[in-house]
C-alpha cells in the first residue's frame, strides 16, 4: 500500500497504482472478514478516484457497484450498474450484473427483463439463462411465500412445485413446500382436537412434523394433545421438543409445569413455571397456574407431615 500510495504521489493521474490498492483491500478482507467493512469503503474510494481520472471507466464503475453489492447497499450498487449502461448499453456483462442486483432485491420481474434482455443479443449464454431459471424460481418462490403468510397454503404449493420444476434440488423451495404441506396437516389436527379427537389430532401432527420439525407451535400442540390423552410422559418429551426450538417458549414451560404437576412431580413443576413466569411475567393464565402449582405442592407437604405424625 505504501508503495502504490507513493506511485500516486509522483503521478497523480496514472490508474495502475489505485488499482493495486485495490488488489490488496480486496485480498485483506478475504484475510480479516471482522475488517470487511473498512477495507470496502477504502475500495470505494479508490474506485471513485479511477472515475475522477476516466469518468467511462466500466471496470471502476462496476467494481464500485460489485463492492456496494458485497456490502448489501443494492440501491448504490444499482446506480453504478445504470451508470455502466449509460456508456455501453448492449454489454452482456453489464446487463446481467444489473439483473443479479435486482434478483438480491427480490425484484425477480424487474430481473427477468434484464436476463431476457441480455438473451436477445447472445441467445447462446449459459450463464444467462442459468441466472434467468434462477429468478423464475425466485420468482414463484416469493409467491408461495406471501400466500403462505396469508395461510393459503395449497396455492403456495402449487408455487413452491411451480419453482421446483424449473429446479428440482432447490433446497429452500423443498423446505418451504413440505412447511406448507404441514401447515395443512397441523390445522388439520387442531380442528380434531377441538373437536376432542384426540387421538386423530396426534396422527396428524405426527404426519406434520415428519414433513417440518422446527415447528415450536406444532410441537407444543402436539403435547396437548397427548396431555389429553392422559400420557404425561410422551407429553413431557414433546413440550421439550417445543422449548429445545425456543427456550422463552413461555406457554410450553407452563405445560411442561402442568404435566409435571399432574405426575405429582411438584418441585419440576414449579420450576417450569417459573421459567414461563421469567418469560412472561404479567401473563395472568401462568401466574394462575403457578400459584395452583405451588398450593398443591404445600398441601401434599401437609399430607406427608400428617402421616408422619
């Protein structure tokens, strides 16, 4: 750095020694990651001195846009790209780049106009039309998701398949279609449970979480259910599947102080309402449970000293 910096002294307008300084941030941030950040805003600034000295620039143009991509600043990085275009607009490599930055925004349709665009002057390009197969699946990726948090889970199938056709070792779409495929199932299993079917409701939650597992909710339903059932032991390891996902799972700590409560194991209980009580400290139904809790365990005390006596 010392070096190039003195090249920069001597002649101010040679481009040769920023892009040496560039060379080495961008080799020390791939050795100190906790540095990343620094070592960017220095690249930047090299970058903006090249462009000072040649304002059509494309490789500092782009490479001022590919480091603000780096850092997540895609709004930045999208107008050195349009900056790019502006000099050279039938350059494939610009193109694309501008559709990579939309696809990291999630505009999959925006991006999807630029790899079409980019096709219409090489049909030919294999990255091209890998990147394109990968928006159109980001594409009906975002439309499963956005009716999955609107709980229509049947037509977000219908996308996450629509994705999956076009990339069938898509990891993401396969976990989000079997998380729709157990949400079916779970709403399922809680109809029966309202309708005291209990039994039925533990078949359909054990058919859910063979299809997604990180479901604290459908852990913690599970456990009801076989609490229900009156088998507090299987209840017991299922409440704890449910705080093992989240441990300030309060309503699970006080099922967990429930069932314990239930096997008279009065000590366990009150810890676990306790911990529910630490989570959710103003949450009337656990405080109830608690002081249930503990009046039970003193009256089984009193039972046990009378007995002595």
């Amino acid at each position: 750095l010392e070096s190039f910096s003195k090249s920069i002294e001597y002649d101010e307008k040679n481009i040769k020694p920023w892009n040496g300084k560039i060379m080495v941030y961008q080799v020390k941030s791939l050795l100190t990651p906790e540095k990343e950040k620094e070592y960017y805003e220095e690249m930047i600034k090299c970058f903006e001195e090249i462009i000072k000295i040649d304002g059509k620039n494309l490789a500092a143009i782009t490479g001022k846009g590919n480091v603000f991509c780096s850092m997540g600043k895609y709004e930045e990085a999208l107008k050195c790209y349009d900056e790019a275009l502006e000099i050279d607009s039938k350059k494939i490599e610009l193109i694309t780049g501008k559709g990579y930055i939309l696809y990291k925004q999630n505009k999959y349709e925006e991006a999807l106009k630029c790899y079409d665009e980019a096709l219409a002057i090489e049909p030919g390009n294999e990255k091209c039309n890998a990147a394109k197969k990968q928006a159109i699946c980001g594409m009906w990726h975002k439309k499963g998701m956005d009716l999955f948090n609107q709980k229509k889970y049947r037509d977000a199938i219908k996308c996450y398949e629509e994705a999956l056709k076009i990339d069938p070792q898509n990891e993401e779409c396969n976990k989000a279609r079997n998380m729709a495929k157990s949400e079916i199932l779970h709403t399922e299993g809680l109809a029966l449970y309202g309708k005291k079917k209990y039994k039925e409701a533990v078949n359909s939650y054990n058919k859910a979480l063979k299809l997604y597992e990180e479901d604290k909710n459908l852990w913690y339903d599970k456990g009801n259910a076989l609490y229900c059932l009156k088998q507090y032991n299987e209840a017991l390891k299922t409440y704890n599947q449910a705080v093992h996902i989240d441990s300030k799972f309060a309503y699970a700590y006080c099922a967990l102080g429930n069932t314990y409560l239930m096997l008279e194991r009065f000590q366990e209980a009150l810890q676990n309402y306790e911990k529910a009580r630490e989570n959710a400290p103003d949450n009337k139904y656990i405080n109830e449970c608690y002081l249930n809790g503990a009046k039970q365990w003193a009256i089984k005390k009193l039972e046990g000293m009378k007995g002595m006596t």
